[in-house]
C-alpha cells in the first residue's frame, strides 16, 4: 500500500483554506466569522492557544452555511483540477490518504479522485468542532496502526516534515515540492 498526505502532495495548494476561502465568497454570510477567526488567529500567533483551537474558530463558520453538503460538494467539483498529474500516474487501487484537513473535505476529493481510503481529522460538517484530535504527525501513524494494523507501507508521499513519523515506518518515502519528488531526507 501506499500511503500520501493530501494537502500539498496530492492536491496542489491547501484544500482547506481554499475551501475557506471559497466559502467568503459563495456563502457571504461566513463572513460574520471574520471577527472571532481575527481574534483566535492573533492568539495562534502570540502562543496564546493552541493550533485545534484555532482551527476549531475558524470552522465555526460553518455554522453560517445552511447547505454544507452542497456547498463541499460544489467546492471539490469545482477543484478536481488541483490534483497533480504525477499521482494519477502513480494511482494504485489501495492507495491510502492521511490528512489533517477536515474528514468530510479530503474523503469528497478522494471519492471523485477515486481513492477509496482516507483518515483525516474528524470535524463536524455542521459546527465545525473537532471529536477528537488533529490528525497530524505521531498521531496519523496512531491513526493508520489502529485502521490497517501490522500494515507496511511500501510508499508515503507528503510535502511536510512533520510527517516524519510516517515516513519512518514506511519502507521508502518521498519529499513533494510542487511536482518534484525527492527522496525523504535523513535525520543529521
């Protein structure tokens, strides 16, 4: 099995805060999030809190879209032409996504993309609150351990060092810059 990262390796750019993005300006009442997004994003910023309460605020604007499966699916229909060109020709049935980005965003791109496997940070499509924890470093391998078991990943892709604990266990990985793959760097 292979294993990627989503944002930045698969997809080009950050699927989440495209979507965000994509939101202020189809779904204009979202904008009456920007005040409380501001606010958390200032105490990110100064260490204030931590990086799920931020994103926590900044999803709450969810709770301004009343059509929020609508509005997913509009959005990755219209961003299927974000996915790079070298993973369709690497695309194998078992392909794995691990992602930080919110479940319901990665698993519609996923379906349209045609990978059948995803995990990625539970969040409620509706309020925008997490029911667990981000899914990013350590805990994406706890993730795959509990989902796929004893496993091996012959091939983890991700553009992000803080995806070294996957890399680890996998039995080759890739650094993704752009449409560049290189080989995952050795710790010094």
């Amino acid at each position: 099995m292979n294993v990627y990262d989503w944002d930045n390796t698969i997809y080009r750019g950050d699927s989440t805060f495209g979507f965000v993005r994509w939101l202020y300006v189809h779904r204009p009442k979202t904008l009456l999030s920007i005040p409380r997004t501001a606010l958390f994003g200032l105490l990110y910023g100064i260490r204030a809190v931590k990086k799920l309460t931020f994103k926590q605020h900044l999803y709450h604007m969810f709770t301004f879209v009343d059509d929020m499966d609508q509005a997913v699916e509009d959005f990755t229909s219209s961003h299927m032409n974000h996915i790079k060109g070298w993973y369709r020709e690497k695309q194998r049935p078992d392909d794995l996504v691990i992602s930080a980005s919110p479940e319901f965003l990665i698993r519609s791109f996923c379906g349209k993309t045609g990978i059948e496997s995803c995990m990625a940070s539970e969040v409620d499509i509706h309020t925008g609150k997490y029911n667990g924890l981000n899914c990013h470093g350590s805990e994406k391998v706890r993730r795959f351990h509990e989902a796929c078991g004893s496993a091996k990943i012959e091939e983890f892709y991700s553009d992000s060092l803080s995806d070294s604990p996957l890399a680890e266990i996998s039995e080759k990985a890739y650094l993704v810059k752009g449409d560049e793959l290189s080989l995952w760097p050795k710790e010094k």
